[in-house]
C-alpha cells in the first residue's frame, strides 16, 4: 500500500515537474517571439536615425553657427545671429508670402480637380482603368523635365504654346511676374493632380455602400448625396492627402529653378529657392539651415491647423 502512494506521490511531482518545464518553455517562446519583434524593427530605426534624424539635429546645429565653404567642419557658433537675419529681410517675407500662396493655390486647385475626376472615374463603369492609368502618367514625370519642357513650349522665341498665347493677343511671357507666378503653379497642378486623384478614387471605392443605398431610398438627389454622404466620409482621407501634397508643395524647388530661377527678380522665390541662394550663391550655409528650420516650423504649424478638421481631432 505504501508503495502504491508512493508512486502516486511521485506521478504526481513528476505531472508538476512537466507542467513547471511545459511553462517555463512557453515563456521562453514568448520572449523569444517579443524580443524577434524589436530585433527586426532595430534596421529600420537606424535607417530613419541616419536619413532623417541626424540630418535635422545637424541642420539645427549649423543653423546656429557661421558656417561657410571655407569653415564648414569647424564653424564658430552665432547663436540666434541667423535667425534674427532672416527676421529683418525683407526678401524673407516676400519669400514667404510667395511660397503661402503658391501653396494654397496649387492646393486647392489640385484638391478640387483631383476630387472632380476622381467622382468622375467613380461613375465609369468601363474603361475605368484606361483613365486612371492616364490621370496617374503625369505623376510619373520627372520635376525638372517638367520645368525644362515648360520652359521651352514658353519660349518667346520658338515656345509652340507661346505661339499660339501670341495669337489670341495673350502675352503670357515668363518675364512678367505675374504670368511667371501663375505658371510654376499651374505646372503644380499640371503634375500633381493625378497624386490627389488616386488617394480620393481609392478613397471613393474603399467608401461603405449602405448609406448610398439609403440616400437612393429616400431619393436624394446628386448634391445631397455629395454633401451630406460622400464628403463627410471622405473627409478623412482628403485632409490626408492635403497634408501630403501641402508638404510636399512647401519644399517645391526643382521646376521652379528649372523654369524661372526664381525671377524675373524674386518673382518667383519661394522659401526653397531662397534657401538654395543662402547655400549655393551667398555661402551661408548657417542661413540656409536656420531658413530650412523656419520652414520646418511653418509646416508643422500648417499640418496642425489641416488636423484640426480630423473627426479624431476635435
């Protein structure tokens, strides 16, 4: 009798012992499949460490020295001596207007047009492919090819567009500030509205089909069913996009200096084109950085306020 509780006894330990390794294993398994986890994200974090984070915190650290070409590696630090410069410059200003306004016009322009055919695509039923694939061919261009073909068809001299502005009595010359302006933008809203027109076509098709359904019940009209049903559906992935192509407008820089250079005069400057004249023609790499921290601020303060109309965010 003894030796039969015995060996239940010792089943019995023997049941927790396995029990006891059985747990240890899965929480070994466990730790192995977290720390597996953070492994795999340590490539990337040094990625955006190297690509995105250091050159900030070097961008901050020249923006407070009097670097040059000739002192690059060893500046002398000037403290807020850059950033009181652009304070006090005119140009700065003017710069800053000129880039606000391209964005907001580029942005709305783009914003309208882009949601126009992406409603457009949306009622196609066949040869809805064919479009998209066409809208989406301007995105795939080159900025600066975009800039130098400008460029060329507006020509006073051989500019095949020019030609014709020329017969309907319209100037349209790139040396006048206003015509120039209105160009660079409307190479802007040439180029990236097929960017605003995809997100919202995806935007459109990702859309539930219920509250369509019910607007056709209780017979809405087109209007009603775009103000009261589609738009605010979709107001979450238009604010999106606006950021983005918003961002992506602050730092236009590649036709703007293919096609004007900035001019005629500062016509043209935006806060991008001033940035590269600090760095590459004045020699301040100091300006430069503290200008590039400015329009840094500028963003975010803009993307803020574009966040402020997120559901989520109110």
């Amino acid at each position: 009798m003894s030796e039969a509780k015995g060996m239940v006894i010792k089943m019995v330990n023997n049941s927790e012992t396995l029990s006891l390794n059985a747990i240890q294993r899965n929480r070994a398994s466990l730790f192995m499949e977290k720390s597996f986890k953070y492994w795999m994200i340590i490539p990337i974090t040094l990625a955006l460490l190297a690509i995105a984070i250091f050159p900030f915190l070097y961008a901050l650290y020249l923006s407070f020295t009097n670097a040059k070409t000739i002192n690059f590696l060893h500046p002398n630090f000037v403290w807020f001596k850059n950033y009181w410069f652009l304070l006090k410059n005119g140009i700065f200003y003017l710069a800053l207007a000129q880039t606000l306004g391209y964005v907001a016009l580029s942005l709305g322009l783009e914003t309208g047009i882009g949601l126009f055919l992406a409603i457009l695509a949306d009622k196609v039923d066949k040869g809805s492919k064919v479009i998209v694939s066409l809208l989406f061919t301007p995105m795939l261009i080159s900025t600066v090819f975009a800039g130098i073909i400008a460029k060329l068809v507006l020509s006073p001299t051989f500019g095949v567009i020019q030609y014709y502005f020329n017969k309907i009595g319209f100037a349209g010359e790139l040396t006048d500030k206003a015509h120039a302006l209105i160009t660079i933008i409307g190479i802007d809203v040439w180029q990236w509205t097929s960017f605003m027109f995809l997100i919202l076509y995806a935007g459109l098709k990702a859309l539930p089909p219920e509250p369509f359904e019910a607007a056709r019940v209780f017979k809405a009209n087109a209007w009603q069913t775009f103000r009261y049903i589609t738009l605010p559906l979709l107001k979450p992935v238009l604010i999106i996009a606006a950021i983005f192509r918003m961002m992506d407008s602050f730092k236009a820089f590649d036709h703007i200096y293919a096609l004007t250079g900035g001019g005629p005069g500062n016509a043209t400057a935006t806060l991008s084109v001033l940035m590269y004249n600090f760095a590459y023609k004045a020699d301040s790499f100091g300006i430069a950085s503290a200008l590039g921290i400015v329009m840094l601020v500028v963003v975010i303060f803009a993307t803020k306020r574009l966040l402020r109309f997120m559901p989520m965010y109110k």
